[in-house]
C-alpha cells in the first residue's frame, strides 16, 4: 500500500471489524487467550498503520474551510436515492484522534487482560466495534454515514457496561448505568438526526439535489433563524455526550459501574467525538450561529469547569471522582472550542489528547486498585504508599498531569486554551483559570487520602505486574512528550484549527 | 362481465392463491399428512409469489415474451398496479415465512395441524384482496376474508384457554369493527352515492369534504381501521391475542394483517381523497401521536414478551401512520420501507419465539425470564433475536433505523412538529424496554431450563427462514438501495 491510496482509510476501520469478529467465533475453539492476542494484534496493527500515515503523510491542508481538502479521501455512493456515499477523509485533526484512538485502545485490550474472564471473545468483540466506530466518526465526511457510526458505536459499548460492569453494592446497577447511558445518548442522536435532516432539507429545497455531504452542505445557504436552530440540534446532540452542563449525568453513572476498559473507552475516546463533531460539522456548518452563541457556550463551558471540580472533591468512589474531573476537564475543551482563535481551538486539541490519555491511565489504575483491594471507596484506602512499591508513584504522577503540573500535557492544552480565551471573553477566562486552582485542590486531596495516611486495607497484595507497568509507562512517556515538545501535534492540527478561526472571523460582526 | 386476458393475467397472485387453498382443501380430504399439506400450500403461495415477481419485473427480463399488463382495472373493484403488486409480494412472502415457522411447531401438535394452512392462505387471500382494493365494497371483503380465518387460526390450539379466550377477544371487538366499517361505509355512500376511491376522490375535491355525513362516515371507517391495526385507544385486544394465539399466528396477525389493512388505507388516502378531510387528518394525528406514547408507556411494565412486542407493534403503526400524516412527496415511500422493514423485523423476532417454543407446553416460550442468558447457550440464535430487537428499536445497522429515517424524513419535510416529538420520546422509550429484553439475554445462567431450541435448528426450514430474514434485515441496514430502488416501483400517484 502507498500513503496516497485512499483505501487504507477503510482498512482502518476493517481491521478492527474483522479483528474482533475473529475474537468471538474462534474463542470456543481456540480457548480464551486467543481472544486476547487477537485484539491486541489488532489493535497494534491499526496503530502502526495510522502512526505510519502520520509519519508519511502531508498535513498542511484543511478539512475544515470554504473548500476542505483532504490528505487522504475515499468516496464510493452508498445510497443514491439521498445522494449518500460512503465518503471518507483524513486531516490533521481526524488523524491525531485515531492515533489517540488506537493508543488507548492498545492500553484497554492490555488492562483487560486479567480483569475479564468471562465471555473473553464477546468482550473483545464489544470492545473492537466500539473502536472501530469511532475511528468510522473521525473519518466519516458523509452526515448520513457519521450519523450511522455515532450510533452504531454506542450498542458495542452498551454491552460493555452492561454485561462486564460493576454493580455498586446498595446503589445503582450496571444495567441502570448502560441503559441511561444508551438511552442519553440515543435521544441526543435522535436530535442531531433531526438537525441533519433539517439541513439536508432546506438545501433540497434551495436547490433541488439531495445530497448528505459534506462538501455540498458546507454550502447551503440559511436564513439566520433556521442556521440558529439547527446549530442548536447539532450543539445539544454534542453537549450530551461530551458532556456539558445540565446534561451530564450520565457519565458518573457509565463510569462508576463501567469495566477498566469501558472507563477508558468513555473517557478518552467517546467524549472526544462530541468535541471533533463541534469542529468537523458544528462550527463550519453554522458560523454566524457559532459566533453568536460562542459567549452562552463558553459560560457553559466555565460552568461545568467549576461545577466539576466541586463535584470531584465530593467524591468516594476513585471512579466517579476521576469522571467528574473529566466533566472538568471538557470544559476546557467546549472553551477553546467557541473561544475560535487558532491558539485557543489548538489548545482544545491538545487538551483532548492529554486528557484522553491521563483520564485513561487514571481508569487504570483505578481498575488495578480495585482488583487489589476489591474497593473503589477511597474512605476504605489510604496508605497505600506504604504497602505498593511501584503503584502509588504512577499515580501520582497521573494526578499531577490531571491538575495541570507544567511539563506534562494537560498543562500545555489548558495554558493555550486559557491564553487564547483571554482576548475573547476575560470573565470566562478567569473562571476557567480558577479550574486549575481547584484541580489541584481535589487531585491533592485524593493523593492524601489514597496514598497517605495509615495502611487501612490488607497488606501484602501484589504490586503492579510488568504487562501493567509497561502499559503506564507507555502512557507516562506518551503524555511527557506531549508536555515537553507538543510540537508535532500542534503541526498536525494547525492547519484545520486556523480554518476555524478564518471561519469565525467571517462570522464576526 | 367478459375479462380480457390481461386482466386474467394481472389477478393471477390473487387467483392461484385462491386455486391453491382448494388445492390444499382437496389435499387433506385426500390425505390427511402434515408434510404434505404443508408443502401444497408453501408451493401454491410460491408461484403466487412468482407470479408477482413476473408481473413487475417480467416485461423488463423477457421484452419479446411479456408485455406490461399493469396497471390494469380489474371491474370496479380491485385496482392492480405497482403499489398493489408490491404490497401482494410483501403479504405472501410474510404468509410464506410463517407457514414455514409454523411447519415445526405444529409438527409436534396434539391435534391436526392441517387446516391451518388452509386458514392460512384464506387469510392471505383477504390481503391480496386488500393490497389492490380500490372500492369500499372489496375493502370490507377483504377485511373479512382477512380476520375470519385468522380467527380460526388464533383458537388452533382448541385445548387451550389462553388461545380461545384471546380468539373470542378478537372475534367480539373484530364484528364491532366491521359494524363500524359497514355503517361508515353506509354514510359515506348516502352523502357521495359511490364507494370507488376515484368517486369518492372526485366527490370530495369537488363538493365540499365537510358534509355532516361524509366526516362521520370517514370517522367511523377509521375507527374500524384502528380496531385492526390496533391504534390507541382501539388497542386494548392486542397484548392479549398476541399473547394467547400460538406464536407462528401471532407472527402473521402483527406483520400481514395489518400490512394489508395499512396499505390500504394509505390507498384510501392518496387515491380516495381521504386528505381532502381535514377532520380525518387531525383525528389521524391525535391517533398516531397517542399510539406512539401509550404503546411505548405500557409496553415498560411487561415481563411477557409476546405482550411487549404487542404493544411494540402499537407504536410502530404510530409511526407508520406518522407518515401517512406527512402527506409530502416522500410520504408513501415512506410507508413502503417502513412496513417492509417492520415486516421483516417482525417476522424474525417471532421466529426466534416460535423456534424456541413448543405447542407440547402449556404457554408459548414469551416470559423474559425464559430467555435469560440464552445467549451463551445459543449465541447465533439470541444474536438474532437482539438484532431484531435492535432493529424494532431504530439503531443503526438494522433494518429499522432505514425505516426510522424515512419515517423521520417524511416528516421533517412536512414540517410536523409535534409528532416528530411524539416519534423522538418514543423511540427513546422504545431503547428502555428492548434493552431489558436483550440484557436479560446476556445475563447469568438460567436456573432451569425451561425452553430450548432443538439442535440443529439452523439446518431445519424454520432456522433457515430467521437466519434468511436476519441476513435481509441487515442487508436492508446496510446496502438499503437495491429495495429502495424497487420501493420507488411502487409508487402511488395522488389522485
């Protein structure tokens, strides 16, 4: 295969199709450690793959602007009766969230490695599906098609929680977290399908060709009050899975009684489809509608920033704690997002990295506690200094990467974000700010009340394995290299994001 | 009347189904076998089915062989044209799959399984009836040929309680219903002086379509109307007929029965003038809407999953009729996939029940809790059974969100807001009940077991047909153009 034969695009989402496919029919022949192998083979390979289009490909175009061009596009019709195609396209920004998409589903095979032992096949075929359908909703360029993966991908994970989650003792039980879940995120669909339809429609009647593209929709002319609405379907479908104040409920739920790997899954990758969905479609879509709602969006985002933080620091539960950060933490995001200057979105592309990363090794390690302790209630840890050798620094390490320390990642995303803000909307900035203040206070409170204090579970447990070390390492490394030389990301995504910002400069008054 | 040859050749489904239930009549006063009689009907409804197939598609294959014969005006009464033919093949193909279902269901049958292929192609007789009636007279022969039989076919197992007491159910509220239909009937007829659908199109959009008796004529139709396509508050006999008749006919009463009566209201609408009413618009959308809400509200608290898939089938109409409503360009085709995708989504959801049931036991295979953790006993079995359920739920992949889309789409272009509401909290409603079916199916082990699929069901005609309309399903998910492009065959155009 060359860099330039679009069909690789597919083969980005075959494999994992295939690979899991594979984990399920062969499992009660080959035993349950094929499985395993399978996916991870998978996974590494996908991985290669789009590392090598990294390596390879040009990244100085757009897909986002008047006229997007695409490093790597792949168009066959699917369904002409509506003028839909199966239309693929790869830039910068689809780029670094597949590599993202594919690390972390690297990590979620490994730290499922132990944790599952049952229907080990089903699981990795849940698991690869999920992730094959959120590679589709990087790539889709066709609504129809992105539409069809953004809910195509959530049944896998349904399944996840559902039959490989926790059940909360005397609280709420898996099946209640992936039905409210599902359904969240089903009725948001419902809405982002309406907002499609209602687009696709209005450019029929403007010119009488039915067509899903994206190409063609960029270019449908709307009167402000109909481009208002429909920016508003595509916001609240988005805001729902992200997730942004008051719909955010879900996620605490998903997280608490969600397998490791569906923790991951969640947080590191699925929220990042609502964010790229604002970029891809939201924003060019509906520019003069963006702008005007930028200031509401950007309260919303400070909103959730704090009421994050004050919710994390009322947390017992390691996973709900570390869920309600993420809340915190996409509101970043949603700020760089509408704050539309070229540092403040590259600042949100980074932010989405780093926390995918530092939120997926935080579900981690929360999972690891767990199978050593059987507890994710940290009133019933602490001291867990004294009895780990390896674990309690990782973590730490981790904690400080999600409360921002300067060297890692997360504190290059923020920094940008809030330096690009700055000149946008000063009262939102300086809300946004005080986030960083409160990160620190509930990350250094958890530390204190996990890590110090006297040994209150059993002693003698195992420590991290190397198969586990290996894995944070990796994720160590990974989120090191994005604090100290963010450089390459910024190059990749720089093209895309100063389209946007062009974009909302032509919408400004 | 003296019919030409193309007329003949045009009613030939209709015929040969009617041919090959005296075929099978003759066939069990000859020899009373199981497989035998089976097989005559299965094959009369075959070529039935061919002959549809050579009607629309037979002057494009063989140009110099056949002519197109349709649309052809068979006397007043049946009108067959593309729309006609499609809703034909779709009744047959859904009486085929249950007659195959039901062969090994009642193969084990205490009594004599026989005759119920011939009630059964009577049955399909009254749908074809429907599928191309363009006059009130052939609806209301065909809405009868349609539920008599299917009575009989309700109360099968004669032994069973459940089984006659859901058929007197359905006998009882099925004769209100065509007291209702005749008396609407009888009004409209005073007010127009015709019953064809062109009269009446032509009377109502020249006269004015407000006459005391024409509305409440037209209302008391619908009424009727709702009572077999069991819209809200008309539903009240659906989850227990569901839950009583045996499986294979409650698969046939919720996908071809109603199919027929839908298609021929939708006929009702677009070529009867039933738009030109603004009464019965309004009177259709308060239906729709309170279809859609109940049907999903009550089908929250069932554990019977015959029962839920009733009231799963009352929302769908909801939908169904969302469409009709919609009234734009887009409106009958979108009827069209959405009842194929509904039929055929149907179909393989009662399959599995059937599949998995036996008439041996006292009750049909349809409490929840008989299917828990079936999956890791029978994982393509219960795969199938979850994509149907998926499929009924709209999610991508299946057959259903194709259906849903359009339903959507339709809509949208009509700009009918609140049953667009109405269809969003629906549909997110409809997720909560289909996923506790399917969780139950992932989780833990039975204690007992209580239902079980005899082995090698895969290889046996009723396995092959589930696993036959699960591959349809999802090709229609997947690759829907190929039925699109058949579905814009059967167009109707507005008269």
């Amino acid at each position: 295969m060359n860099p330039h034969d679009p069909l690789v695009l597919v083969w980005l989402i075959a494999i994992p199709f295939a690979g899991g496919l594979f984990c399920w029919l062969f499992e009660r022949t080959l035993g349950i450690v094929f499985p395993r192998y399978v996916a991870l083979f998978t996974m590494l390979s996908v991985l290669a793959l789009s590392c090598w289009l990294w390596a390879t490909g040009d990244y100085s175009l757009s897909g986002i602007g008047e006229t997007p061009q695409w490093t790597l596009e792949y168009q066959v019709p699917w369904i002409p009766r509506f003028g839909i195609s199966f239309h693929l396209g790869l830039d910068g920004l689809s780029l670094l969230l597949i590599v993202l998409t594919n690390v972390l589903g690297v990590m979620a095979v490994a730290c499922s490695w132990k944790e599952i032992g049952r229907y080990v096949g089903f699981f990795h075929l849940n698991l690869l599906w999920n992730l094959a359908g959120v590679v589709a909703v990087f790539l889709a360029l066709d609504l129809f098609l992105f539409f069809f993966f953004w809910e195509m991908m959530l049944v896998p994970m349904w399944f996840l929680i559902a039959i490989w989650g926790h059940d909360t003792p005397g609280g709420k039980s898996r099946h209640y977290a992936a039905t409210k879940f599902f359904i969240f995120t089903q009725a948001s669909g419902l809405l982002l399908l309406l907002a499609i339809l209602g687009l696709v429609f209005v450019h029929h009647a403007n010119t009488g060709v039915w067509t899903f593209d994206y190409d063609d929709l960029l270019k449908a002319e709307l009167s402000p009050q109909i481009e208002y609405l429909l920016m508003l379907g595509f916001f609240v479908a988005f805001m729902v899975k992200m997730p942004v104040l008051p719909f955010h409920t879900w996620l605490p739920d998903a997280h608490s009684q969600a397998p490791t790997a569906g923790s991951v899954d969640l947080a590191g990758i699925l929220l990042k489809t609502a964010a790229y969905g604002l970029m891809r479609f939201g924003l060019p879509f509906f520019p003069n509608a963006s702008a005007d709602f930028a200031p509401i969006a950007m309260g919303l985002g400070a909103l959730g920033i704090v009421y994050g933080a004050f919710m994390t620091f009322a947390q017992h539960d390691v996973k709900r704690l570390v869920a309600y950060s993420s809340v915190s933490h996409m509101g970043f995001v949603l700020i760089g997002i509408y704050a539309g200057t070229t540092l403040a979105l590259q600042g949100a592309v980074v932010t989405m990295i780093a926390h995918g990363i530092s939120a997926g090794a935080l579900f981690i390690l929360c999972g690891e506690v767990y199978e050593r302790l059987h507890t994710r209630d940290m009133r019933k840890m602490g001291g867990l200094w004294a009895t780990f050798p390896y674990l309690p620094p990782i973590l730490l390490f981790f904690v400080l990467a999600a409360l921002g320390l300067p060297g890692l990642g997360n504190f290059v995303g923020e920094f940008l974000v809030l330096l690009g803000a700055w000149p946008v909307n000063v009262p939102v900035t300086l809300i946004a700010a005080s986030g960083l203040i409160l990160a620190a206070v509930y990350a250094l409170y958890m530390v204190q009340r996990v890590l110090h204090g006297p040994a209150k579970a059993e002693a003698q447990v195992e420590d991290l394995n190397r198969r586990e070390i290996l894995t944070l390492l990796t994720l160590m490394a990974l989120l090191l290299a994005l604090g100290l030389y963010p450089q390459p990301v910024l190059d990749a995504s720089a093209a895309p994001m100063h389209a946007l910002e062009l974009l909302y400069r032509g919408a400004a008054p | 009347m003296i019919f030409t040859l193309e007329q003949w050749i045009a009613l030939s489904p209709i015929l040969i189904t009617g041919a090959s239930s005296v075929v099978v009549m003759i066939g069990i006063a000859a020899l009373r076998q199981h497989q035998l009689n089976a097989t005559l009907s299965v094959m009369g409804l075959n070529s039935a089915l061919l002959a549809c197939a050579l009607l629309l598609f037979g002057p494009q294959l063989f140009p110099e062989l056949m002519t197109t014969v349709l649309p052809a005006e068979v006397t007043p009464l049946l009108h067959i044209d593309n729309y006609s033919i499609f809703y034909m093949g779709l009744i047959l193909s859904a009486t085929l799959a249950t007659s195959t279902l039901a062969h090994p269901y009642f193969d084990e049958f205490k009594g004599k399984p026989e005759e119920f292929y011939l009630l059964l192609s009577l049955s399909a007789l009254g749908g074809l009836v429907l599928a191309c009636s363009n006059h009130l007279a052939s609806l209301f022969i065909g809405v009868e040929l349609l539920s008599v039989p299917l009575l009989a076919m309700i109360a099968y197992p004669l032994h069973d309680k459940h089984a006659l007491e859901a058929a007197v159910k359905y006998l009882i509220l099925s004769a209100a219903a065509s007291a209702f239909l005749l008396l609407g009937m009888a009004l409209i007829y005073a007010d127009s002086g015709t019953l064809s659908f062109p009269g009446l199109a032509q009377h109502l959009s020249a006269g004015d379509a407000s006459g005391p008796y024409i509305v409440i004529g037209s209302v008391l139709l619908l009424v009727a109307v709702g009572f077999k396509l069991s819209l809200v508050p008309f539903h009240l006999w659906t989850p227990d007929v569901y839950e009583g008749a045996p499986a294979p006919v409650t698969a046939f009463l919720s996908t071809a029965s109603k199919t027929a009566i839908f298609a021929v209201l939708l006929r009702f609408f677009t070529e009867g003038g039933g738009y030109a009413t603004g009464v019965l618009i309004d009177l259709l959308s308060g239906l729709a809407a309170l279809s859609i809400v109940v049907g999903n509200l009550l089908a929250l608290r069932q554990d019977n999953l015959k029962r839920l898939l009733a009231y799963s089938s009352i929302a769908h109409f909801g939908y169904a009729l969302v469409a009709l409503i919609a009234a734009g360009a887009l409106a009958v085709e979108a009827v069209n996939v959405y009842l194929l995708t509904y039929v055929v989504t149907n179909l393989g959801a009662f399959g599995i029940i059937t599949l998995v049931s036996s008439p041996l036991k006292e009750r049909d295979a349809d409490h929840i809790e008989d299917y828990r953790g079936l999956f890791w006993r029978r994982p393509f079995l219960t795969a199938i059974l979850t994509a149907m359920l998926l499929s009924l739920a709209g999610i991508p992949v299946t057959a259903g969100f194709i259906g849903k889309f359009y339903i959507l789409a339709a809509a949208v272009d009509a700009r009918q807001w609140l049953l667009i509401g109405a269809v969003v909290f629906g549909s997110a409603v409809g997720l909560f009940y289909y996923l506790r079916v399917i969780s139950i199916m992932f989780m833990g082990e039975m204690k007992h077991i209580g239902f079980d699929v005899t082995l090698g069901w895969e290889a046996r005609a009723g396995g092959l047909v589930t696993l036959l309309l699960m591959l349809l399903m999802l090709l229609i998910g997947i690759l829907p153009d190929p039925f699109l492009h058949l579905i814009s065959f059967a167009g109707l155009s507005a008269g």
